[in-house]
C-alpha cells in the first residue's frame, strides 16, 4: 500500500517579492488546488524548511499553514528539518503518519526564503547546517566543504585540476541548458561548457579552490508543495496515478572529516536500499533529480547512483548519458545549478518535478513514456541522504 | 497496539557544564542504557530541539546523533520542530514510524542548550516562536504573549489584579515546593505564596504587566531521552509495562490576535480528542505535567484539561486540589516555572516524567499507585498544542 501523490505545486524560482508566509501559503493552496482536494479533508500538514530562524527571524513556522485555509485549524502541523534535505524529511514524515493510520491525505510544503539576506548572511546561515564547532565557526562554508570532496575525488582517482574544471564545467553547462525549457527555473542560459571555460576569471572567480562561481548552485526564494494520499484514499477519489514506491533515509557522521571526502557513502545505501524496495535497478530508470549543490555533487551523484562505477563519473557527462535524451536524463530541470535552490524547499521540488514527469505534465523537458524516476537529496555536506523512488501506476 | 517506552533518561537541568552536542549524546545513551537496548538495534533517532541555530548556531542537528553510538551511523536521524512543543512533535514522528512499521525501536531526543546566550540574546530567539512580522518584530516577548492571557482572563472573568496575583503566586510557590522533591530541578526551593507576596518590588520586578519575574518559567539548559517501541517489540524484550495510549496534535493560528486570549482554544481539542482515544475522563488522570512557562498557562491548564469548569481555573491551586495528595497532582516535578525549561527538550521532559511516576521510579514526588498519567505541551503562545496519554499496563 504505497502512499501516492495526488497533488503538486510548484512556485517561480529566484529572488521573488513573497514573503516567506505569502510562499507557504500559496504553496499550499496550489497543490490542494491541483489535487481538487477541499482542505477541511486533510489530516495534516508537515513543512520542510531549513532556517526560517536565520533568514526570516520566524522558528515555529508550522502554525502559519493554519493561514492556507480556516478548514486547517486545529489540524497538526509541524515543521521538520535536515538542512538542505528538510523538503524530504518533510515528505518522510508525512508518509509515515499516513502508513501509520494517521492520516488519510497529507499536505507537504518545502519552503524557503534566502533572499532577504545578503550573500554574506546567506553563507553564514547555510554554514549552521555543517559541524559548526569544526566547520562552521572556523570560517568553512559550504564551498568549502564541496571543495574537499573535488580535491578528494582528484586525489583518489588521479584527476588533474584541468581535467575536473573541463567536467565540471559540463555538468553546469548541461543544468543551465537544461533549465531553459523550465519556465519556473531562475537561470535558464543556453550556454556550453567552452562558454563558462572561456570566461574571465573576474566572470567565474574561484569561489573555493578548485570551485568556482558557475560550480555553485543559487541563493533562491522558492516553494514546492506535495498532496499525498493513502493508496486506498487516491483510489476513492479517482487519483491514483503516481506512487512513492520507496524512501529511504541514511544519515552519516555531521564533520566531514569522519567519513569518505570521494564519495557520498551513507547516499549510495540510501540508493541501493531504495533501489531494492522498489524492486528496480539503475537501468529501470527513466530520469533522476539529484542534489547539485555544487557541480562536483552532481559527478558523485552519477556514482552514487550507480549509473557509472566508482571513478568513472566523469564519464557519464563526457559521453552524454546524462543528457536529455541520453541513457538516463539527470536534472532535466536545471537542477540545484539553474532551477535553483530554495534549500529547505529543494527536497519537495526534486518530488514535483518527478511527479510532474510521470503524469507527462513535465515542467520543462519531458521524458517520454517515463514510467521510473529518483530523486537523491542530501543535506549538508552529504550527512542526511534520502533517495525517493516514484512510479507511474497507470 | 500502541507504542511503548521502554527506556528513558532525564538529565539535570539548570546552567550546565556541557555544550548541545554533549547534552544530546548524554541523554541518548542514558536512554539506550536504561532500556538495555543496543544502538545498532534502533531504527530511527528523532530529535525535538527548537534553535539549535539561534543558540548554539547548529542547524541540522540530527546527524550529531552518530556520535551516540557508532552503530548508529547509517539510520535515519532527523529534528522535528514545533517552538517550545519541539519535544512533542519529536515523539509523535517516532510513533508515526513506529505504527507505520518503518521503526520498532525508536530513540526520541530533546535537547536545548539555552544559557550559551545571555537574557538579552534568549529573549530574541524566543521570540522567533511567536509570530514575527506582528508580535517579535514589533517588541513583543514571550512574557507580553502570556501578559495577555493573564488581561484576557481578568477581563473574561471579572478577576482583579490583586486577586490574581495571589492565585499566580500559589502557583508559584506550589512548583518550587514540588520540585524541592527533584534531585535534577533547578529551582528546589521551599516557598509558600505569602513569601512571593511579600517580596519587594526589586526582588520580584514586573516583567510583563501584570506578570512578575516569579511568574516567569526559566533559562535552562537540559536534555531528555526516550525509547519508543511497537507493542510487538516491548513484549519480546520483557519491557511492556508502559503505553503511550493517545498523542493528539493540534494547530491554532500563530498569531494571538487570531485567537482567544482566556483559554487555549486548540488545546482543549487535543486534551479532549486524547481522553477519548485513550478511552479515559479526566477523573481517571492520577496525575498531569502541563506547561505552566508562565504562571497564568497553569491556571488556563487546569481549565483546558476539565479539571475544573471555564473560568474556575483559581480555584484549582485555591482549594488544594492540584497539589501532591490532592485531587489530581499538577506538575509534581516541579514543572517548567521550577523544574525548568530548556524549551526543545520540555515535551520529552514530561513524558520522562509520566512514564517514571507510572514505573514507580518518579523523578521526584511518587504518586503512590498512578496508572495513568497526561503530558500538556505547547509551542508558542498556544499555537501547537499536543496532549499524550500514558498508561502503566501491568
């Protein structure tokens, strides 16, 4: 009895006039809108946000759902966080409380407004979601962090510093390519990777050696937005189309220096656990959403996924697996690089955009006859892992 | 089946040596110790925490649960926030994945480590639980919040300044005497209401007309564990002698505007809808640990939870009826005014509480013979709202 999606909202991403509340609650009442569900009949609602605290100086953000609409009140609504991977634990727990017999239909909101900081403040909020004591609070940022794995993946594999910026300047050319068929996207540029070679330095400036400017993905304001339904529910009101077939959820040491800096280790069982859950492998299928915070992860991703065998990422977006159209379309959206990245929202955007692909209602590219997808969303660096598998049903 | 605890672990409160982490790691490994239960047996840690970002700045939390116990590394780990309820909404997410079947053995955590900020500092976070743009924002603290159900009521029920504020001191001066009894309280002191009455203004200043600084519950640092397990799970461990029989959660509005300010509206539902699942009335209570963080939410408890009557709360603490030995003792620990308040951790903090008196292993006061025992916590200014039910099954 997998839990199905019955209702998606999807906002505009970038730097947007909403407040965080407006995001919320416009999220919201898309997704019931969409599902044609009356919000009296939802049993509650659980919200993925990563620091309403830091960026919006609003904690206990749950209670605003209340402000979608009066049919909510007195309904349970709390907010769930892991950082960059908040939308997904949102979506976790609202699975479990309908597996549980809590609810019968859930609402799950991802939501996050960055903007209202300036760059500085932004780094400095995102910097809580490493291992302040020895990340954080020694001035690491979350570049930083990335930066160790490229320089980890180099040394293990034996990867020349030029030959990585060539890769990595593919992955960010393929995900800005990629985002100008999505009209929601913040930095839809059709651009190729000779483009972001051949720029500047003043133009791509080395944010965290070896990353630069165009590895990183975007300081966003943006919300997503999920009505989930037991299957008996979905089927009752002639909804049952799409199911999550498998979510699992690992979690490793928070200190980057506890664990592999080449590989996602705790992301790769929680793939391989799906994977088995769902009784898939890799080549069933159809498109991925994976969490390019940094182009560096999006190469890890490849790996960890198992499209390409450890030390071999490189490959996939060299001989064009990934693309559109290639063997298995990953961030067809523009991904975390050029859809954006509303942190505490990206985990129930990844689940939109898969849904989206299953119904055949793709925002942006469409993935014909898609049947399969992942979605593979980490938060911090990589110590929160969660690997969704949605199946189309009909 | 409903979800047992079979372990927990309570440490002291007050201004503490240890950091957030430590705290964490302390009271997750006193819980597995105490349930004699291996880590690498347990599914799933939740963890109730309210801002770890505003006083510790460490966001993303969860993963720092690893360093309990090695073998907790891959197991999902995730922090679920509701404001002051943060400890509450930590247990209703294990119990969903308990009765969903993703978990049989669920570690629960509450933890806060407040006192690394100054007065001034712990004011501001605390007032991100409240809704910003027209409360925080605008000066509003959590003393002014309660100040105005304190008005409310006066105005509702015809009630005095005077008189209530001799009714608020009984109250005061009741949990302080109570938690004289808590080896871990961390304001145990022998007082009656006449010594409150009779201090001097400097000594018992306004803090938010008409609440006094003995109105006000405390700073604290403290964390609390549980184990949770499916009723299956309890039995073959031998471990089966406590039920959380009800948790019911409920949403009012963020904004106190929005809603009554001589009751909590939201919470009487709860409280109601958790009698009824646990098939009980209030006269079946032997005990209640309710979230008097000010004085007046006491008196408004005493209410919600059909003690007595709408507008009778006074009575209550005037007749005896909730202190030890009376009718249905009332924050026997101590509460949050005396016991403390280490705001994500007080939700776990109560359930330690309820299940122990129902072990006959009470933290403080035993209530000779109790059987079933009621939990009240709320986030904000009664804007999340959830009652547990405990019953000793043998």
């Amino acid at each position: 009895m997998a839990v199905n999606v019955i209702g998606t909202f999807h906002s505009k991403i970038g730097r947007l006039d909403e407040n965080v509340y407006e995001l919320l609650v416009q999220a919201g009442r898309g997704a019931l809108e969409d599902a044609g569900v009356a919000a009296g009949d939802i049993d509650g609602i659980w919200i993925g946000n990563f620091s309403g605290g830091g960026f919006n100086s609003q904690e206990h953000l749950a209670p605003c759902a209340v402000d979608i609409d009066p049919a909510l009140r007195f309904k349970p609504a709390v907010r769930v966080e892991n950082a960059c991977a908040s939308g997904s634990a949102a979506i976790a727990a609202a699975k479990n409380a309908i597996e549980a017999g809590e609810a019968e239909l859930a609402l799950v909101i991802g939501v996050e407004k960055m903007t209202s900081l300036d760059t500085k403040g932004v780094t400095k909020v995102l910097a809580m979601a490493s291992y302040w004591p020895e990340e954080g609070e020694l001035g690491m940022t979350f570049p930083g962090l990335f930066a160790e794995y490229a320089k980890g993946y180099m040394e293990k594999y034996n990867v020349s510093a030029e030959e990585l910026r060539v890769i990595l300047a593919k992955v960010a050319a393929k995900n800005h390519r990629n985002a100008v068929a999505n009209p929601l996207a913040q930095m839809p540029w059709e651009c190729t990777f000779q483009d972001i070679l051949d720029r500047p330095d003043q133009k791509n400036p080395m944010v965290a050696e070896p990353l630069r400017l165009f590895d990183c993905s975007l300081v966003s304001d943006g919300a997503a937005a999920l009505v989930l339904a037991s299957e008996k529910k979905a089927k009752e009101l002639g909804l049952a189309q799409v199911e999550l077939s498998a979510l699992v959820h690992t979690t490793d040491y928070l200190a980057l220096s506890k664990r592999s800096n080449s590989e996602f280790t705790a992301g790769k069982r929680a793939i391989q656990k799906a994977y088995e859950l769902a009784d898939i492998t890799v080549d069933d299928l159809d498109f991925a959403e994976v969490h390019d915070c940094f182009t560096i992860a999006e190469v890890l991703a490849y790996e960890a996924i198992g499209l390409v065998p450890d030390g071999e990422g490189p490959r996939a977006i060299d001989e064009g697996l990934v693309e559109v159209g290639g063997k298995l379309p990953i961030n067809a959206s523009g991904g975390l690089k050029a859809k954006g990245h509303p942190v505490g929202a990206t985990g129930v955007s990844m689940a939109v955009l898969a849904v989206r692909q299953l119904q055949g209602k793709a925002i942006g590219h469409q993935i014909e006859g898609a049947k399969v997808g992942l979605t593979y969303n980490i938060g911090g660096s990589a110590a929160s892992n969660y690997a969704l598998i949605f199946k189309r049903t009909k």
